[in-house]
C-alpha cells in the first residue's frame, strides 16, 4: 500500500512537471524572430532526439493509426505555433485545451461510442465559450489565428484517437515519427531564412524542455494516475502559459478572453469529473 501511495505522488510530480514544461511553449514562441514553420520543425528536430533517445527502439507498425496519428501531430504542433504567432498564447492555448470535447464528437464518428447529455451539455457551453474568443479581437491575423487554434485542438483530438488504436507501440512513437514529419515540412522554410546562433539554441532548448522531456514525464505519469488526476493536473498549462507570457512579454489577455477560457476548462473538468464518478459507481455495482 504504501509503494503504491509513493508511486501515485510521484506520478503527480511527473504530471505538473510535464504540464509546467508545456505551458513555456507560448513564451518562446513570443521571444523568437522567426518564421512559425521553421520554429515548430526546429523544435521538433530537438524534442525528436530527446524521444528517439529514450525509446531506443521505436516500432513503426505501419498501421493506420500511426500513420494518421504521426500526421495529425505534425499538424498540431505546426499549427500552434503558427497561431501563438497570430494570435494571444492566451488564446491559442485556451482554444487548443477544447481537444477532450472534439474527442467525445470524434468517438461517436469513429469509435462508435453513444452520445450522452453530459458530452452535449460541454459541447454547447465549450462553443459558447470559444464564441467568446472572436470578440476581444476582430483583426484579420487574430480570427484566423484563433481558427488555427481550434484546428489544433481538433487535430490534437484526432491524435489521442490514434493514440487509443495504436496498442503496439509504447505510445511515444507517434511524437517520435510526428516531429521527425514536423521537422521534414519545416526544412524549406529553415534554409530561407536562417536565424542568429542565439535564436536557433533558443528553439532547440524549447524543443528539448518544452516538447521531448514533458512527454516523458507524462508517459511516467499515466503509469501511475487516473485519468481524471492526468486531465485536472494538465489544466496548469494552459493557466500558466498566458501567465509566462505576461510576466516576460507583457501581452495581456482581453476579458473576453478571460471569461471564454474559464468556461472552456470548467466544462472539459466538469465532464471528466462526472465520466470518472460514474465509471466508478459502476465497477463497485
């Protein structure tokens, strides 16, 4: 009991750790000068050889699910960069965290699973609060980088469906091969316009702690947690990463935006809150 009590805590320490690396990623964003492409393919080069490192022997099963997952990452974390450059990393992160709902829409699609009141009721509330979203700022660069925003959470869902399919691998080989993808989209865009020496160490830095490592620790971390603990400690990112951002930038998130991420990350808790006491009441019946 108590191996299991230590294990639990340090499986809790893996998972903030994990959400307090992710939520940088706006940060670094905002502080480099450079093309968003070549940003998210050199950051991925980075958190590549920090994966590729620790599993040593990557599996490519060649199955759809892997195949579609390596794609669907590639195009998550390119289009969030891209939107951290249009848009507030407030607003890019916040909109991005709507991923659990397009899961809930995609397992009806794909996974075949029933739709329930409590996956409708989070649904609404989670477009009601992205409508929120739109009106801080009406600018051209904003709304498309919101777009992009929601596309990577839309994305990011596609990806966990994969990550449901793919049983053979370990369950990093699809970050594995999506940055490697990342990386081989990015090189075109890298060669046109390289950076200082100062700028380029920044991103491979972002790469290794904001990317490679906290996939680590979250790997670790659901060895050891519920489901419902992973998804309320990963809540620290997208509430620190417009914080990093104000403290060292000085972008400030408009009140709109405020009030839409508040009831965005309260229907995604609320409903794995719910789902996880029910799932409970029926294995004790």
């Amino acid at each position: 009991m108590e191996y299991i009590k230590k294990e639990r805590y340090k499986g809790i320490l893996a998972a903030l750790l994990a959400s307090t690396l992710w939520s940088t990623g706006g940060l670094f964003v905002k502080l480099i000068d450079w093309n968003p492409v070549a940003i998210a393919g050199m950051r991925s080069f980075s958190a590549a050889l920090v994966l590729f490192a620790y599993i040593r022997k990557p599996k490519f099963t060649k199955s759809k699910a892997q195949i579609l997952g390596t794609i669907t990452y590639a195009l998550t974390v390119l289009s969030f960069i891209i939107a951290n450059k249009l848009t507030t990393a407030a607003n890019a992160i916040l909109l991005q965290y709507t991923s659990p709902i397009f899961v809930a829409i995609l397992g009806v699609w794909i996974l075949k699973e029933k739709i329930h009141w409590y996956d409708i009721v989070p649904i609404f509330t989670v477009s009601l609060g992205m409508g929120l979203f739109f009106i801080s700022d009406v600018s051209t660069g904003n709304i498309i980088g919101n777009l992009l925003a929601i596309f990577c959470g839309f994305t990011l869902a596609c990806t966990t469906i994969a990550l449901k399919f793919e049983k053979d691998g370990s369950g990093l080989e699809i970050p594995l091969f999506g940055n490697i993808l990342t990386f081989l989209i990015s090189i075109p865009f890298i060669l046109l316009d390289l950076p200082d020496k100062s700028s380029l160490m920044t991103v491979s830095i972002m790469g290794i702690i904001q990317l490679g490592v906290p996939f680590i620790f979250y790997g670790y971390a659901m060895k050891r947690l519920t489901a419902l603990e992973a998804i309320l400690l990963t809540v620290m990112e997208p509430l620190l990463n417009p914080i990093w951002v104000f403290i060292f930038s000085g972008e400030k998130p408009g009140i709109f935006t405020v009030i839409g991420g508040v009831i965005v990350i309260t229907s995604v808790i609320l409903r794995s809150i719910y789902i996880s006491n029910k799932i409970k009441i029926q294995v004790m019946e």
